[in-house]
C-alpha cells in the first residue's frame, strides 16, 4: 500500500482519480472509500475483504474529485443531502472496468463508496474458487437435477454472487434457457438472459420472478431471496421443473432451513423443493513470499496474506432431512443428523485446512466467528 500512497501523492482531480483507478485494478482492489471527517478526507480500500486506510486528502482537493465522479456517473452535482447511486466505466488495458457508485450525506460532507467490477476477475471457472474436492464433487451432482432449489448463503462480500456465477456458467450451451434477476448485474454472461431489478419502479425480486416464468426458463438465479413471496414463488417454480439458483443472508447452511420458515415458506413445500445449501466466506492465503510474516513485504504490503479463496460447508439435502424439515424439527435435530451423516463446519473444514499452510487459525477464526 505505501507504493500505491506514494503513486498517488501530488495529484489532484482527475488526475488522482485517473491514477487511483488504474492502480486499484493492478492491485486486486475491490472498493474505495472516501470517508469526510472534519480537518480531512480519508481514503480506504478494500483489498483481498479487509478494510485498509491509504491516505488523507484536503476537503477542497476531494471536492474536485466528487464532481468528477458525479459527473462521471450522471449524478446531481447540486444534490448533497440525499444518497445518490449511479455507474461509469474506465478504460483499463483493452477492456473497460466498470464502476458502480454509491453517495452518501454525512455531517462532514458526501461519503462515497466505488466499486470496482473487474470483467477480467468476475468470472472465476469453479474449480479455481478453492473449494475442497469433496465439494465440488457433491456441487457437480446437484447441478444434475433437473429441478429444485441450491442456495448459496453467507453474509455480503462472501463471494455469493461469483460462486453463482460459476455455477451458470457450466450450464451454458447445455440446451437450457437460462434467465436471472440481479440487483444490480455485475457482470455480463454470454448466453444468459439477465434482468435487472428496479426498486424505484416497482420492479422487486417478487415480481420479476413471476414475470420470469412466464419466460419458459429452465434454470432461474434469484439474486436474493429476500422476502416471504419471493421464497414461496421460488419454491414454488422449483416443484414444477425449474432449477432455481438462490442466495439468502444466513451464517450456516443448516440455518438456512428455520430462516425460510420463519419467512413463511410452509415445511410442505420446503422440503421437496430444496436440493443442497452451499454457506461460504472467503479466506486470505497466506502470503506465499513471506509466509505470513509480512514486515516488509512487497508481494503482501506487509499483510502477511495475498489472495483468497472459498471455505465452505455444503448440505446436501436427502430424504431423511426432508422428513425433518416436514416434521418442523428444530435446528439442533438438522445438525444432530447431518453431523452423523458426514457433514463438516466451516470451521472445521477450516481447521483442517490450516494444517496444510494455506491459512492461518487467525483467519479462520476471522470469518467463521
């Protein structure tokens, strides 16, 4: 980071800004972040999930780069007492990054966030995630079937979206019409129908998913399932021959279940309509130049880690689990059963993983906590 700070020191308005964005995709850096205090501007990245402040600015030098990234973005350059959301592109090498940004007033001033959607980085092939053997294999049996539901889950930035991703993408040119609805698309998939979710005119995950069956698809993604009638009308599109890809905001696979419940999704239809529960985070490597000793490192800036990969727990979901889920068994029954069948936490399969070097305990510990 010092040589990026460094890279960045002396320039002003588009100039910075012009710079700030070629080194953040050099860097393998997902988000900057301007947050206004009251003597300065703080500049934060994230890089490889964690939060890292690079350095201050004056308020009169980042009052030229917000109008350059309103500008940018067609935002109102007037407007600065309500959050604003727009998008540009920057050209990098031959391709085009793609910036999403989101403002935000606060008593010092706009905050903003950017985020940086890579092309080069979106679609990562499956087997290059880092999932452990076992999974992928159990994952290759699921996209098998030909209808039900396989949830991805984790909290927000745990890689939901790419596992996704990759999934659909070795569905491509199987002879499926494949459609989905994000919000927002973050990436283009050739030979997939992609819709994009508009809150500001009605247009939810709800009822694009009604409006998407309609479309006579065979494999849906539903970007989030986020309220009772989107779960139901998955569920729902799963039990009359759709393969529905799902993601929903829960910390485990197995709490997946009582979560759907307690939003309405009755046990009668729950439990033939779910095929496997993926619950992920993703894990900083260890650096490979420094083994985590980080100090003065170049290839880490002194992290001790560079690069991540998935830790996941998948639940495929079998007939005695249905049995369960139909007799609204509590939790502790599900992980009572899939723990005597075989099933392994994230933080076990964690713990077996750092024996091998590839992470730490710290790590795991991090994101499993």
């Amino acid at each position: 980071m010092e040589n990026l700070k460094k890279e960045l020191t002396g320039k002003e308005g588009e100039e910075f800004l012009h710079t700030l964005h070629q080194l953040a995709v050099k860097e393998g850096i997902s988000d900057l972040h301007f947050f206004p205090r009251k003597e300065d501007v703080e500049l934060g990245v994230r890089l490889d999930g964690v939060m890292q402040s690079i350095l201050t600015l004056t308020h009169a030098g980042y009052t030229d780069i917000v109008r350059r990234v309103k500008f940018t973005s067609h935002l109102s350059l007037n407007t600065t007492t309500i959050p604003q959301d727009g998008e540009y592109s920057f050209p990098f090498a031959d391709y085009e990054v793609k910036v999403r940004v989101s403002s935000l007033p606060t008593k010092f001033g706009e905050a903003f966030t950017l985020r940086l959607l890579d092309p080069k980085r979106g679609i990562v092939p499956l087997e290059k995630l880092g999932f452990e053997e076992d999974i992928r294999t159990a994952l290759a049996v699921l996209m098998e079937s030909p209808n039900g539901i396989l949830l991805v889950t984790g909290p927000t930035g745990s890689g939901k979206t790419t596992t996704l991703y990759a999934l659909l993408s070795t569905l491509i040119g199987t002879g499926r019409n494949i459609i989905t609805l994000e919000d927002p698309i973050e990436y283009q998939l050739q030979g997939i129908l992609q819709s994009q979710i508009d809150h500001r005119h009605g247009y939810d995950f709800a009822l694009g998913l009604r409006a998407l069956l309609r479309q006579d698809p065979d494999v849906i993604l539903v970007g989030e399932i986020r309220d009772a009638e989107t779960a139901k009308t998955a569920a729902d599109a799963a039990l009359t021959g759709h393969m529905v890809f799902a993601t929903l905001h829960t910390n485990s696979a197995i709490e997946s279940i009582p979560r759907l419940v307690s939003m309405g999704v009755e046990p009668y239809l729950l439990a033939p309509a779910l095929r496997g529960i993926l619950a992920q985070r993703l894990l900083r490597k260890t650096c490979t130049e420094c083994h985590g000793k980080g100090g003065n490192c170049s290839l880490c800036a002194g992290s001790g880690y560079k690069g991540r990969f998935c830790l996941a727990e998948l639940l495929p979901v079998d007939a005695s689990i249905r049995d369960l889920i139909l007799a609204g068994s509590p939790q502790k029954d599900l992980e009572a059963y899939a723990k005597k069948h075989g099933f392994k936490t994230m933080r076990e399969r964690g713990n077996d993983i750092v024996k091998t070097g590839i992470t730490s305990i710290e790590e795991v510990t991090r994101v499993t906590t």
